[in-house]
C-alpha cells in the first residue's frame, strides 16, 4: 500500500481537497492519503517549503509527498518529480522543494509530462 502525503495551500472551507483525494482515490485505489496540512498560507512557497522540511523525515520511508502550493496554478509551469534519500515528491517546480533538495543535494529529479 501506498502512502502519499498532502501538503496544500488549498484550505479546508470548500471541496477542493476532498475532489482531489477523490481523484486520486480512483486512479490509485489501494493508496492511503495523509493530510499533511492544507493551510499553508494562499500561494506562500517559503511556508510550504518549510513545513515539508520539517516534517517529511517523520514519515514512512516511501512515502510520496504530493505539494500543492503555487502562485502559477493554471500556468505552465513543470511540474518535477523528486527522489531525495527514500522519499518521493511531486510538486510545482518553483522551488518548493528547495529546502528538501539542499539536504539531499543528489537527488534526481525529473520533469513530469503528460502523455495525452
């Protein structure tokens, strides 16, 4: 079983979150989703970036961390996919991974594209 991480900027008054688990509850039944937090502040990078540092070692070796925290949503901007030490991340690449990216400076990272 899979364990993915939440981390957004989304709050918690409206139905975004709970889509979005919905989605990926559909495309990845077997998962267990952990609220990291939602209430990183609208579109703050640093905050989001801090949090996840801080609090992505207390998890489960494997664990994917999703991180949805990004003035550019709707844009164009990548989006990168991080291995750094047993850990995987998925995230906007505006350096919300920055924090985590210095502490395992040879992490390999990839763009994700879509093959529709």
């Amino acid at each position: 079983m899979s364990l993915i991480a939440l981390l957004t900027d989304f709050g918690t008054q409206d139905a975004y979150v709970g889509v979005m688990k919905g989605v990926m509850a559909g495309i990845c039944p077997d998962a267990q989703f952990v609220d990291l937090t939602h209430v990183i502040e609208p579109q703050n990078v640093r905050q989001g970036a801090f949090v996840l540092m801080t609090a992505f070692s207390y998890f489960p070796k494997g664990t994917v961390f999703l991180v949805v925290v990004d003035p550019g949503v709707g844009s164009q901007r990548r989006a990168i996919a991080a291995r750094a030490g047993d850990y995987y991340f998925i995230a906007p690449d505006n350096g919300v991974l920055s924090y985590v990216l210095r502490r395992y400076p040879y992490a390999v990272v990839n763009e994700l594209t879509s093959a529709a």
